[in-house]
C-alpha cells in the first residue's frame, strides 16, 4: 500500500501495520470504579530506615497516609531518623493499626515518653474471654497482639522507662520490652 494506508510490505512479504503518526491514543477508561481509592492495603510488614536526618511535615503527612492505609500490619519499623514535632510524632503513632501489630520497633528515633505514652492508651485493656472458650478453673485475658517494643537509642528518660513497664504490665502483659 501507498505511504499514507495503513500496511507497508516488509522484504520478506509479510504485512505489517504502518505506524499512524497522527494518530491519538485511545480514550482511557474513566469511570467511578477507576477514581477509587482503596482504604487499605495488605501490607504485613513495613520498615522504614532512615540517614538519621529530620523529617520534613510533609514527609510525615505522607507516612501517617501509608501507616493509615496499612489496616492489618503487623511488622513496623521505623529506625534512624527524627521528627522535629511532637504533634507529628503523635499524627504518625495514631496512625499505626494496633488491631493485628505484634512488633513495633522505633529505634534510634527520637521518639520520647510522652508519645509512647499516648501510644499505650490506645492500646486495649485486657478483657476476660467468653466462658465457653476459657479453660476450667482458668481465666483466659484476651490481649493486645503487640509481643514485642523495640526502643533502644530514644529520647526515652530512665522516669518514662519505669512508667511505660508499668503500663505494659497493665495493658500488653506478653508484650517484651527492649530499651
């Protein structure tokens, strides 16, 4: 075909599609079920390691996004870097899904008491079980899945250490905790 038509010849014979210069790409497909955002996502586990620099109020916006869009995690790291603002390390730790986290580990942070404070507020008190699945004799206390508090290298002060025990002792009991 001529220049302009929609196949050239190639030297073995075949036919091939010319390639249409002028042409727009088709239409891509919009609709509502395309603007939907989801509400969360299957991330088990997360680690985010810094250089140790500051995070600017931006970036922590954008971590408290992914943290709150991580519903079911259950592995959070957040190591070697610091937030210059206590109102945006408590915007990033009220993010954080307790419901399935069993290890959460903020080393080498800046994070001091008062915001694993609020942190350990929120988590659940324990609660007896239903009957029907307790053990004869036993009461079975139904727990917070958090088995395991990484803190070393914090702002945490010897006070905020004895006190965040004794919380731990009240509200995650299984929970084992590293300063």
């Amino acid at each position: 075909m001529s220049m302009n038509g929609s196949r050239m010849n190639s030297p073995s014979g075949t036919q091939h599609p010319s390639p249409n210069l002028g042409a727009q790409p088709p239409p891509l497909p919009i609709g509502p079920h395309f603007l939907h955002r989801p509400t969360s996502y299957a991330i088990r586990v997360l680690e985010i390691r810094g250089t140790g620099g500051d995070l600017s109020s931006s970036t922590v916006a954008s971590l408290a996004r992914l943290l709150s869009l991580a519903a079911h995690i259950e592995v959070l790291t957040l190591a070697a870097f610091d937030i210059n603002n206590a109102t945006d390390w408590e915007t990033t730790l009220k993010a954080v899904s307790l419901s399935d986290l069993k290890k959460l580990s903020l080393e080498e942070t800046n994070v001091d008491g008062h915001q694993i404070a609020l942190l350990m507020n929120r988590m659940p008190m324990p609660m007896p079980v239903s009957a029907p699945t307790a053990v004869a004799g036993q009461v079975k206390m139904n727990t917070a899945p958090l088995k395991l508090l990484h803190l070393t290298k914090t702002n945490l002060k010897p006070q905020d250490v004895t006190g965040l025990r004794a919380a731990m002792q009240e509200r995650i009991p299984n929970c084992r905790f590293v300063v």
